[in-house]
C-alpha cells in the first residue's frame, strides 16, 4: 500500500505541476498578445453592434450542480486595411470575457455605440485578426501569480516525494 501512495502522490505532484504550467502559460500568453497588439497599425473603423448577449456557467455535478447567468459585451465593427472590407467582432487581443456582473458588460458596450467611430488595431500580417482594446486587465496577472504559486506547489510534491523515497 506504500507503494500506492507513493505514486498517487507523485503523480498528484506532476498533475498539479502541469495545472500550474497551463495557468503560467495562459497569462504570459496573454500578456505576450496585449505586447504584440500594441505595435498594430490602426484604422478607423465603424461600431455595427453593440449589444450585451447571455449565457450560462454550470459549476459542480448533480444536485450540487450550479449555474449561473454570465453577461458578456457583443461589440461588432466594420473596417478597411487598403480599400478591402472587413468585420471584427473582438474586444480585446485575447478575445473576449463575461462577467455575472450585467452591469459591467453593458458598461462596457456602452462604451461602443452603434454607428460610433473607433480605432481598429490590426495585425499587419492578417488584417482579419484585429481588436478594439490593447489592455488585458488583472487577469493576466492573476493566472501568471496563480500558476507560479501552483507551479511551485507541484514541483515541491514532486521533488520531496522523489528525494525521499526515489521514482519507484
């Protein structure tokens, strides 16, 4: 039985270690996009759609299965790179986010009245790829803090479970 828990706990180490790698990656990622938008050319561009849209989050399973209404800020703009037409439809560089908040996407797509001109960041090498805002908010920061810590935990099972009892 040793044994047995002596692999669970390394492999619980590696597990943990992978989840705080995703998260570490997932927030340089981010940060790394904001960088690279940050350089695109602008254009101006014209608001299509401005609008809040719903949707549902579900957290847990069976009776302790919960939702939750999430709110996200659907803002649709029209755009042209060199007389050639186009449509984009993201916020950010990494896409977009909903909040359970209502508020804060109406906030925020009030910010984009239909009809209203805005400057499109456009990425110079495909002019499809393009968005409205450069700022990433906290949340890069929290997954780049989150998976550091976590990272750190995994390595830490990881590394004592095989400085003491070896890989076997």
């Amino acid at each position: 039985m040793p044994l047995r828990t002596g692999v669970a706990v390394l492999l619980g180490g590696v597990v943990v270690s992978l989840v705080g790698g995703g998260l570490l990656f997932a927030g340089c990622s981010m940060r790394g996009r904001a960088a690279e938008a940050a350089t695109w050319p602008t254009v101006e561009g014209t608001v299509t759609r401005s609008e809040v849209t719903t949707g549902t989050s579900s957290t847990g399973t069976g009776a302790r299965r919960r939702s939750t209404t999430m709110y996200s800020p659907a803002v649709s703009y029209a755009y042209k790179v060199d007389g050639r037409p186009f449509e984009g439809d993201r916020l950010g560089p990494s896409g977009s986010w909903s909040s359970s908040d209502m508020s804060e996407a109406r906030a925020e797509a009030g910010r984009y009245p239909v009809g209203s001109k805005v400057r499109v960041h456009v990425n110079p090498t495909d002019p499809r790829d393009a968005c409205l805002q450069i700022e990433v908010g906290p949340l890069p920061t929290i997954l780049i803090a989150a998976g550091g810590v976590v990272l750190f935990i995994g390595l830490a099972v990881t590394g004592l479970r095989i400085l003491r009892r070896g890989l076997a």
